[in-house]
C-alpha cells in the first residue's frame, strides 16, 4: 500500500506541478522572445521549449528518490517560474 502512494504522490507531482512549472515556463519564454521576435514565431518556440521542459521535468520527478527532496526541489522550482512571470509580465 505505501508503495502505491508514493508512486501516486510522483504522479501527482509529476503531472501536477509539471504542468503548472511547464506553463509558466511557456510564458515567460514567449515574453522573453516577443522583444526580438514576431508573435507567432514566440508562441511556438515558446511551446517547442516547453513541451521538451515538461518532458525532462516528468523524467526528472521519477529519478529523484527522496520525496522531501522532491517536494522541495519542485516548489522551489514552481515558485521560481511563478515570481518570474509576475515581475516580467
């Protein structure tokens, strides 16, 4: 039973917070890129990177065996990409 909740709780994490670190990545690189390229050109480099982000980040949450470490790590990350968005955008 405990092992079916850890590996729960790396899906969610995985999953949860991949995506929500996944997205603000997108959107801070879209705005990065939107000073010295045209719009569309930014949204999909923007979506290229990302979607290659989210896969190493799901790859990343199941490498990692320590799950406070994981937990940390990933918030810090989270939290990171989210004050990033809110001061560039």
């Amino acid at each position: 039973m405990k092992l079916h909740l850890i590996t729960l709780y790396r899906f969610m994490i995985g999953f949860g917070i991949g995506y929500l670190c996944t997205y603000f990545f997108a959107l801070n690189l879209i705005h990065l890129c939107q000073s010295f390229l045209p719009k569309a050109e930014s949204v999909l480099l923007g979506s290229l990177v990302a979607l290659i982000f989210y896969i190493a980040v799901v790859i990343l949450i199941f490498c990692i065996k320590n799950l406070k470490w994981l937990s940390l790590l990933s918030l810090i990350v989270l939290s990171i990409l989210f004050l990033t968005h809110k001061f560039l955008g």
